[in-house]
C-alpha cells in the first residue's frame, strides 16, 4: 500500500497544472448531465444487480423482497467498507437473520464473492493473457506455463481440503461444499450470471471514462488493461477504504505500458471508486441508523 502511495502521490505532482488546464477546457463535456446521467445509471445497476444476486442466493432459505435484500445488501457493503478483504460484510448480513440461519447466510455469502471472484479470475486471466499476447510476446510461453500451474495447484488444494477434517466453530470445508451442493442448479447459475452482468456493467463503466477523458486507446486493448487491474487489485485484500489506492497504483503501472497519461488514469479509479463504493453508502447509512440489526419482520418476508 506504501508503494501504492507513493506511486500516486509522484503522478499527481507531476505536470498537475498542465493537465489540469487540459481538463478544464473540457470539462463541459466530460461533465455534461448526460454523461453524468450515464455513469450513475450504470453505478445504479450495478448494485442492483448485487441486490438481485443476494435476492436469488437467499431464495435457498427463505424468499426475500426487493427492498429487504437492497437493506441487508447495502449495510454489509458499509460494515465491508471498514473491514480487512470486506469480512464485516458475513456478520452484518447474518445478522438480520435469526441465529439458526446465520450459518447458512454466511455461506451463501460466500457464495456469492467467489461467483463474482470467479468472474473476475476467468475475464482477468483471458484479458491478462491478450495483453502479453500483443505487448510482451515473448513472455507468453511463461504466462501459460504459470497459468497451469495455478490451476493444478488450485486443483490439489480443493483434493487436499475436500479430505481435510479441520473445524472451526461448526464451519469445516466438507460442511462448506454439502451446503454448496443443495443448492439447485438454477439458483447458482442466475447468481453467476447476475455477477456477470455487474461485472460488465462496471468494466465498461471503466471504458466509458476512458473515452470521456480522450484515453488513446482501442476497445480490446482498453479492456484487457481494465480486466487485469481488476484481477491484479482482487488479489490484495485490503480495507475498501484503501481500495482507490491499490486501485489507483495498479492502473497506473498496467497502463502505462500503453503510455497513458497516469493522471488521467488515477482520476478515473477515484471516480469510479466514488461512484460504486462512496455514494452507494449514503443510503447504506440510512439503513444502518433507521433499521435494528435483527428485525425479521421488517427484513424478511416469507
């Protein structure tokens, strides 16, 4: 996080009045209301279809409304946004249920990060792969030769931990994996393709700034950099609060290789940092203040 810091801080002193000078000449259009309009739509979605994925997980236990699932959705996000790799998100959501559910709640929890991990590891894997096909040709050999490796080592893992009898506080991996398999099919694919969708939604969002601020840079070329940040930043677990800055100093070092401008690339991660972790914590704090942290009645309908 340091380097990080470091990273970014170098970036913004560097030409600051320069390119703030570039930006203010355009900065009707790039603060237009109806790009305006487009960025929060798409940050609208994008959490509406998290309250969908929660909506449809917890369909397993008991049926959830809309506006319940929008509740528990949004308070586990503010209770994340103050906790290390988002883990305040389990107790906030288990606790809206009683406590014969909340075992369950916080696997299906989990299930749904690893749904939306998965998506993350497949698109940044295959974008990662992209950009040292074009850019680092050379080194594509020892990418493939890493990327079967992990999956052999992810494989052994699963084979090792599958037989493993550990247990802490009732929660073990074959506990884990039974409670995985009850779930019905069609219940675990629409909360795949629910993460699906928000994955496109805020990747394109990404790509959408890109064009607002004039990056030179082709569609394939701009997702493949944005799938790799993405995938770079999901395997450091940090405190959400800290999220723009491992997000920051990732994009910066990964587009540089196509020689964008780091400011402007600094300045698109903390917009989308505000857009999707920021403001949607304005009515996550509604909700924390005028709701009690167990209330079946009003959370949850049967």
């Amino acid at each position: 996080m340091i380097i990080a810091f470091f990273i970014i801080w170098q970036q913004i002193t560097k030409d600051f009045d320069i390119l703030f000078a570039g930006y203010k000449a355009n900065i009707h259009f790039i603060l237009s209301y109806s790009n305006i309009a487009i960025l929060l739509l798409l940050s609208f979605f994008n959490w509406f279809f998290e309250i969908l994925k929660w909506q449809t997980l917890v369909s397993h236990c008991r049926k959830l409304t809309l506006k319940s699932s929008s509740i528990q959705v949004l308070k586990g996000h503010l209770t994340a946004f103050v906790t290390p790799a988002k883990i305040g998100e389990y107790g906030a959501k288990a606790m809206c249920y009683p406590s014969q559910k909340r075992k369950q709640i916080v696997f299906l929890n989990f299930l749904g990060n690893m749904l939306q991990m998965m998506i993350t590891t497949i698109f940044g894997v295959i974008g990662m792969g992209l950009l040292i096909a074009v850019q680092f040709q050379e080194y594509l050999p020892y990418y493939l030769i890493i990327l079967i490796t992990g999956i052999l080592i992810i494989i052994i893992l699963h084979l090792v931990t599958a037989r493993s009898s550990l247990n802490y506080k009732g929660y073990s991996w074959q506990r884990l994996t039974a409670f995985l398999g009850s779930i019905s099919t069609t219940i675990k694919t629409k909360a795949l393709l629910f993460s699906l969708i928000r994955y496109l939604i805020f990747s394109h969002q990404f790509y959408f700034m890109l064009t607002l601020f004039n990056v030179p840079i082709s569609y394939e070329m701009g997702m493949a950099l944005i799938t790799t940040i993405y995938l770079i930043s999901s395997l450091l677990p940090m405190l959400q609060f800290f999220d723009v800055v491992i997000k920051g100093g990732v994009a910066i070092v990964v587009f540089r290789i196509v020689g964008a401008n780091e400011f402007t690339i600094l300045l698109i991660t903390s917009l989308m940092w505000f857009l999707n972790i920021v403001i949607p914590m304005i009515p996550a704090s509604y909700f924390w203040i005028t709701h009690k942290l167990v209330n079946s009645k009003t959370l949850m309908t049967s």
